[in-house]
C-alpha cells in the first residue's frame, strides 16, 4: 500500500490499481501461451492434412481458429480441409471470412469462385474471377472459370425458356451441360426432375431429387416428391423412409404428415399380407390384399399387385375356378408379368386344361427365361397333357383333382356298380363294360394311393408299363394281380365294396 500513499491514491482506488496490473500480467501470459498452442494446431493440422487424416486435421484447424479469429491463413486452411472432405458449404464461409481479412488474397478468391459456380450462383462467382483478373490478369484458371460462368448464365436461361414452352426434351438437354458445369445446383436438377416426371420417366426424376436433399438445408419439397414417386412406383418401404425423413425436419408439416398417414397404413397392409403368405394363411392373405385395393384404388401397382397375388393364393387354396377369373384379370392388368401367367397355368392344371396350362407356361417363359420354377412348370404340363390323352384318372371317376380320397372313394363306388359287367347281357356290352371297369379300378387305386397318386400329378402314369422298370408284361392297367373277366364265361364275378 506504500507506493499507493505515495501517489497520493485512496485504498479502494489503490486495491483496483493493483487489481488491473495484476490481469494485465496473467492476460500476457495467458495470450502467450495461446499463441504457441495456436502453432502447435497448426502444424498438427499441415501434417495430418498431408496424412489423409481429415477429420483429426480438421479438428485441430477449428483450435486454431477459435485461438486466433484474426488469422486469414488459418480459416483459408481450415477451408482447404472442409473442401477435401467434400464439405463446400462449410467451406464457403471460411473463404468469406479469409477474403474479408485479406481481400487481395487471389487464391481463395479464385477457390470461392470455384464453389459458386458449381453451386450455379453465375454472378457471385463471375464477381470473384473479374476481382482475380483485376489484380492478375493473366491467371488462366480465372479466365477459363469466367468463360464457364458466363456459358452457365446463357444455359440457364435457355433451360428456362424451353421448359415454359413446354419443351421438356430439350430443357433436358440443356440441363445436361448446365449441371455439368454446375453439379452443386438444385434448382437445376429439380428442374430437370420436373421434366421426367412430365414425360413419364419417375425413376430418373428420383435419380435427380435425391442429391437435392442435401444439396439444401430444409428440403422438405423434395423429401415429399421422393415419397410420392416412390409410392407410385410401388416402393412402398422408400417412400415411407422420404417421408419420415420430411417429418424430422419439420413434424408439423400438414402436407407431409397427411402422406405419411397414407404410405404407413399401405405398407403395413401389405408386409401383414406378404406374412400371412409366408404362413400359408392363404385365404386371410387374399383377405388383407383386398383391404390394399381399397386403401389405394387409384394408383395402379398396388391394384396389380394385389391381383397378382391374390390369384396365387387361389391357387393355394385349390380354388381353381376363382383362380383362372382373377389370374385372368391380372394378365390383362399386366400382360408380361410372368408370375400371373404361372399361377393361371396351375389353376388350369387343377381344373384338368392341360393344353391352356402349357400355352401359359409357355408365354411365361418368354418373359422370365431363368426361372426354374416355370421351367420345370412347362415340363410338368406337358407330361401332363400327354398323360391325359392316354389316361387320366380324376377324369375317368369324373372327380376334381383336388378331390380327397372320401370323395374319390365315393365316385369309385357308384361308377364300379354302374359299369360292372355283370349288369350286361350281350358279350359286346360286357366287353365294353369290363375296359371301363377296370379303367375305374385303375383309376381307384391310383388316386388312394398317397406316393402313385404323387406320381401321376406330376405327370406320370404308374400303371403305365412305358413307365415300369423293364416295360412290363401282362394286362395293361389292371392294378392286382389277375384279371377275373379271363376265367370263362361262367365265372360271376362277386364285386365288394370297399
């Protein structure tokens, strides 16, 4: 306190005065010890730049920064890195600020430039390369980067005009070279997004609107147009992740939340029925794909997609009849669609159309080529169709060929007392009759028997001695072991029931 005496000072002054010399000795300190750490960072951050090491790089540049905000070098390198890892936006500004505290610094006028131009901001960047000219006029980069802008400008509004006249090929065209030159613009895209959704081209227009959405902050517009393409198309799980994806961004957003309603409610509808599939519970399937047709009547996949997937499970259920009208109607929806030609196959199998079954599976073929299922379908149908211009049992019993062994066994009974030959008089009667009784019995054992009646569904007679191991010998048919009527003429045949 002597030395404040002495300047004739108070205490409370004399206490502040000590006070004030004391921070500005730590605040030189302090200041000195940042500077060295502010060369530290950067050093660290040249060499794990020079490493590939970005995000380490990076996180030492922002250190750097942060210890010295008056350092245009250190946002311009800081800048360097964020372009390296593909981050122009965050760039940018670091240019901005580097230009601000250095506005003769030409190269990352020029780097600035270079991102407006890609970002499709002709006249930003034009006013960057005309100030890199100003000062270096010379500098071939420059040059060449305002011939680009200047080409960009002209093609933007050619775009512009052929698209309001309704040009949309050529608009097209010109937005080929226009994001050529302009990658970073999403406005370009979506304009040419536009342009292939108006001439029925979705998918490319999905191609374009999905770089948009990062390509802009909130892009909540392209969010919503991705879910709704995606819908039409029939991808019902993407669609549902653009929009969810629109709803992060704002969950308020009316629009996007009223498609979010619908698209949820779909896709549950149709991975319960794909499951119910996977069980078998075919019938509660054809059930929930009717619900898809009446949640969705207006965009056409779903209405195919449904059909086609009902007239499976139809076939599943053996409902032949049903089968064939909805197959039927599903291959006029979707004429190439291989599937539906395959399923209707097999529901004129089991209603016995065995040519119709083969010109089906035949038309598939020429659609799906690979499949094995169809392959080995065709070859079934045609072992089939052979089949039954020899002999086909379900038909000699007049019974469906998902009839069960009570109902086979039933028409059996009924067809052997109608046709034994005992209830004929003349010899050519009897004649007659016995062939169709023991095509009757053939027939019987046949299809009561689980392994031969396997057999013949797939196309081969069991009974048939081309198909016996040797070829076989004896009565052609006759399924025991020997054959009554050859006893002579006095023999009655004691017929039983079983």
């Amino acid at each position: 306190m002597e030395p404040c005496r002495r300047a004739g000072l108070s205490g409370v002054l004399c206490s502040l005065s000590l006070l004030c010399v004391i921070l500005d000795i730590q605040l030189d300190g302090v200041l000195g010890a940042t500077q060295a750490e502010i060369e530290h960072h950067l050093e660290m951050g040249r060499k794990l730049l020079a490493a590939g090491q970005l995000a380490e790089a990076l996180s030492h540049y922002h250190s750097a920064v942060e210890g010295d905000s008056k350092n245009y070098l250190t946002f311009y390198k800081r800048a360097a890195v964020f372009l390296a890892m593909g981050k122009s936006k965050s760039a940018l500004p670091d240019l901005t600020k580097a230009i601000q505290l250095k506005p003769d610094f030409l190269a990352a006028r020029l780097q600035r430039g270079n991102i407006l131009l890609k970002q499709g901001s002709t006249q930003e960047a034009r006013e960057d390369f005309e100030a890199v000219l100003q000062r270096s006029s010379d500098n071939e980069e420059a040059q060449n980067q305002l011939m680009k802008a200047n080409e960009l400008e002209e093609l933007q509004e050619e775009a512009q005009a052929a698209y309001h006249q309704g040009d949309y090929s050529t608009t097209i065209t010109v937005l080929e070279r226009v994001i050529e030159i302009s990658p970073w613009d999403p406005e370009s895209r979506e304009l040419r997004a536009e342009c292939y959704i108006r001439m029925g081209d979705p998918q490319k227009a999905i191609q374009d609107l999905t770089p948009t959405t990062r390509l802009r902050n909130d892009n909540r517009a392209a969010f919503l147009k991705l879910s709704k393409l995606h819908y039409i198309l029939g991808n019902h799980h993407e669609s549902l992740n653009n929009i969810r994806e629109c709803l992060k961004l704002d969950q308020d957003d009316k629009e996007c939340f009223s498609h979010y309603k619908q698209v949820k409610k779909l896709s549950k509808q149709l991975d319960s029925a794909e499951e119910l599939i996977q069980e078998g519970r075919h019938q509660e399937a054809i059930e929930k794909y009717e619900s898809v047709m009446q949640t969705e009547p207006n965009v056409p996949y779903y209405t195919n997609l449904a059909k086609e997937r009902i007239c499976f499970c139809l076939v599943k259920i053996k409902s032949a009849t049903e089968a064939i009208d909805v197959c039927s109607e599903a291959h006029q929806r979707d004429p190439r669609n291989a599937n539906v030609l395959r399923d209707r196959a097999e529901a004129y199998i089991l209603n016995q159309d065995y040519e119709k079954a083969v010109e089906d599976y035949q038309e598939a073929r020429e659609f799906d080529g690979d499949s094995n299922d169809i392959k080995e379908g065709l070859e079934r149908a045609q072992r089939l169709l052979k089949q039954s211009r020899k002999r086909d049992y379900y038909k000699i019993l007049g019974v469906s060929r998902n009839a069960n062994k009570q109902e086979i066994t039933k028409a059996y009974r009924k067809l052997a007392q109608q046709w034994h030959p005992d209830n004929f008089q003349s010899e050519a009667e009897k004649k007659e009759a016995e062939k169709k009784f023991i095509d009757i019995a053939s027939a019987k054992e046949v299809l009561t028997d689980p392994e031969m009646r396997q057999k013949f569904d797939a196309g081969e007679d069991p009974l048939d001695p081309e198909n016996q191991q040797g070829g076989g010998g004896g009565q052609q048919g006759w399924p025991f072991h020997f054959n009554p009527f050859e006893s002579g003429g006095s023999f009655h045949f004691k017929f039983q029931y079983n």
